[in-house]
C-alpha cells in the first residue's frame, strides 16, 4: 500500500478531517529506536496531498529530547495498521513512530 493510501485510509478510518480543511487531532505517540520506547501525547497535524504528505507533531519538547517532530514523505514509509498510523524511517531501519488518535467518546 503507498504511503498516500495508508494515510488517507487512517485519516478516514478515524474522521480525523475537519470541515474546513485542517487534518489536527491528539494523539498518543510512542517512538520506539532500537527498542527502547518514549510515549508522548501530542497534537499532530497531517498535511494531505496528492504527490506530498507530510506529519507534524506539535510538542515544543521532542527537540529537547532528540525526537523527531516531522516526518515527510520522501524519508518515511506510512504504514495503517487499524487502530494506529505507522512511520517506519527510511533511513534508519530501527527507528519507528506509532501514531495513535486519543478518541473521546
């Protein structure tokens, strides 16, 4: 599945499209590298397009932590696993992100 497909297959899966436009929501993320764990909560905002998508986490702490807050599509491979959004780094085979929106009901 392209990365273009699994990210609007999440955004759909999870209503996460607003009406005027804005795909913004929190979420849980866990960074996991060499399998070691970090779990943050986040606001995430996710750019849509048809030939560029990219994830912004927006938390003024993750580059005080040497963790990343974008990810583009060149870089990463998205991946939509049912209940979250994986992003599995290109460049780094033992880096990856999982997404997960913090649903109210």
């Amino acid at each position: 599945m392209s990365n273009n497909s699994s990210i609007h297959k999440f955004v759909d899966y999870f209503n996460l499209l607003k009406p005027d436009g804005v795909t913004g929501f929190a979420a849980k993320v866990v960074f996991n590298k060499d399998n070691i764990e970090k779990e943050r909560y986040t606001e995430v905002q996710i750019l849509l397009g048809d030939h560029l998508n990219a994830i912004y986490l927006i938390n003024p702490d993750l580059p005080f932590e040497d963790l990343p807050d974008t990810f583009m599509d060149k870089a990463s491979q998205y991946v939509f696993e049912g209940d979250h959004l994986k992003v599995l780094s290109k460049e780094d085979k033992n880096f990856t992100v999982d997404i997960y929106p913090v649903v109210i009901d």
